[in-house]
C-alpha cells in the first residue's frame, strides 16, 4: 500500500445526499450505500495507524 491511500479513498468516496457513495457510482456505476467498503477499509488502516503510533511512544 501506498501512503496515503486512504486519504484518497476517503476523499473521493463522499456520502451524497441521496445515501449513496459518490466515489462508487463514479468509477463503477454501482449504488452502494455510504459508508462502501472502501471507506470502512480506509478508516480501519487510518484507525491502526494511529493505534500503532501510540503505543510505539508509550514504550
């Protein structure tokens, strides 16, 4: 994985005010509902990230 990746995912798959995920339906056309499983995948690695920094400083 390529460092900020999740930044990107995250940026481009938005909820629209419909429910939907914008990033979904605009690279392939799905109507997924917000949060994707992009999202939940970007947001667990951003969540792991932090996780791993803090306990590396509280050693």
């Amino acid at each position: 994985m390529k460092e900020g990746q999740e930044q990107a995912i995250l940026a481009a798959h938005v909820q629209m005010p419909d429910g939907l995920c914008a990033g979904c339906r605009v690279w392939w056309s799905r109507l997924t509902p917000y949060p994707c499983w992009q999202v939940e995948w970007a947001t667990s690695r951003q969540a792991r990230t932090i996780t791993v920094r803090f306990l590396e400083g509280v050693r």
